[in-house]
C-alpha cells in the first residue's frame, strides 16, 4: 500500500494505473475509519482492479465554531486497517496541499446547500463540493464510493456529477448499524455511556416511522409528530429537524411516496448526529365486497 501525501506524486501514481487501463475505485474519507467506511472499501475493491482511500479533515467543511480542531485523527490506526484490506492507495494532503495560498474556487450547489443540515451549517456544502470535485479530478475514479447516512451530501454529489459532467459512477450503500441500531459514525467517539443509550431514539424513531408507514399512513407531518414524541424522551437530545424529503430536490413534501426519506438531525449533548431511511410505500390492498 502506498501512502501519498502530494498531489505531483498522485498524479504520477493514478498516471501508471491508467496506461494498465486499471479501473479505480475511490472512497473519500476523513479518516478515524469505522466498519461502515470499510464496508465501502471492500465493495470497492470487489468492483476495481486498484482502490484509492482519501484521508483529509476538510477544513472547508467546518463552521468556525465546529470541530474541526477535535475531529478524531488515528491515521496511524487508518492506515493498518486498510493495509490489512488491500488498499492500493491512501491519499493523506496537507490542507496547504490541497488548498494553497490564494486558492478562491468555489463549487455552489445553490438548490440544495440551504435545506437541512445546510441550514445551520452554512458553507458546508460548498467544502465538501469543492473536495470532493478536486478527488475526482486528481484521482480520475471509474466509482466513487459514499455512504447512505450521510444522504444530503450524497444528494449534493449526485447532483455536482450530473451538472459537471464529472464521468464518474457514484454508489451510494446502505448505512451500517451497530447491534442496538445506533448508525455508525466517528463522531460517536464524543459520546459518553448515557448519551450513546440516548442516541438511540433516532433509530427508533425511524423504526416507528417505517411502521407507520406499513400501516398505509402517509401523512409526513403525523409521521413527524410521532418521531418527535419518541425522541422527546431521551433527556439529552434536542432536535435541529425532521423532514421528509423528495431524494434529488430534498424539498419537503406532505404526502410521502416510495423513494421519499425521512432524514433527521439531533444533538445529543453537544454531538449532532444525522441519520435517515428511504420509505417503501406498500399498495393497500382492495378490498372486495363480494
């Protein structure tokens, strides 16, 4: 496994892979990688013949008063695992690398930055489309790699990739849970013992929404005001929102069809936590009277 720190060496590397007319596979990260990163390192390196794993806290992507300066850093850790998992590459820039004196760019997915997480993290989105953007352009990726929890962002790609015409394949895979349903993600390295019990209601309440739903209601504001109950109970939770949200436009929507997702965002303490479920609408059946 190499790790790359430079973009001349990058190129120099991606360059080889394409006169072998290798197909690439990459998988952006921030690095402190848990099971739902390798999980999609793994379908990577099942559908490539060479996997790129990027490691870089994007500075773009954090509010002054976020955490960039304590986000989990084990690139030490990072790199074993993927070693162990036969990784090809890990690109791990310098912000000065990727970012150098008077870089100005930006990348603005204007329908979609404001909704949801957008709203209160403003310019969120335009540094995780200018990274991302610059990824794909260095790497020069067959597939790009994301994962399901992190649905607006993958919502924002998508639509960066069609507008762009960026000629990469975006899949996106399913979220992974621990046993008690809990979605994985680094930040929950800032939970303590009471408040990961308490970060459970958001999976419950998505559990409570797909049943609901199953029982044919459709009504996204009685959907709402079941899940807010749920997560009213846990004592450390406060709720940034709950929306049910058409999956290109991410506007919301009264009625929900299939395809639609519930996505939602809470504190519990000072962590914010994310997480969502794509419905399935189930056709009631018509009952004869005969």
């Amino acid at each position: 496994m190499q790790v790359i720190t430079t973009i001349q060496a990058l190129k120099q590397y991606i360059r080889v892979l394409k006169e072998r007319r290798s197909t690439i596979g990459l998988v952006p990260t921030m690095g402190a990688l848990h099971e739902g990163h390798l999980s999609l390192v793994r379908q990577a390196k099942k559908e490539n013949d060479a996997v790129v794993v990027s490691i870089f806290v994007n500075p773009l992507q954090f509010g002054k008063n976020e955490d960039f300066a304590r986000y989990p850093r084990t690139f030490d850790n990072d790199c074993n695992i993927l070693s162990q998992e036969g990784v090809n590459i890990v690109f791990n820039p310098g912000a000065a690398e990727m970012y150098p004196d008077g870089f100005c760019t930006a990348v603005i997915p204007e329908s979609l930055e404001d909704k949801l997480c957008g709203k209160s993290r403003p310019g969120h989105f335009r540094g995780v489309a200018v990274v991302v953007l610059k990824l794909f352009n260095l790497i020069q990726p067959d597939v790009a790699y994301f994962g399901q929890k992190d649905f607006q962002q993958t919502a924002v790609i998508r639509r960066i990739v069609s507008d762009l015409n960026a000629g990469v394949t975006i899949k996106v895979l399913p979220t992974i849970r621990d046993q008690n349903g809990l979605a994985l993600s680094s930040r929950n390295a800032y939970l303590s013992e009471t408040e990961r019990n308490d970060a459970l209601c958001l999976y419950q309440a998505l559990i409570r929404v797909q049943s609901l739903v199953k029982t044919g209601i459709v009504n996204t504001e009685e959907m709402i005001r079941e899940m807010e109950k749920i997560i009213s109970q846990s004592k450390s939770a406060t709720i940034d929102y709950i929306s049910v949200v058409n999956p290109e436009t991410l506007e919301s929507v009264q009625k929900a069809q299939s395809g639609d997702v519930v996505v939602l965002a809470v504190r519990i303490g000072k962590t914010r936590l994310i997480d969502n479920v794509i419905l399935t609408i189930y056709e009631q059946p018509i009952l004869s009277d005969t």
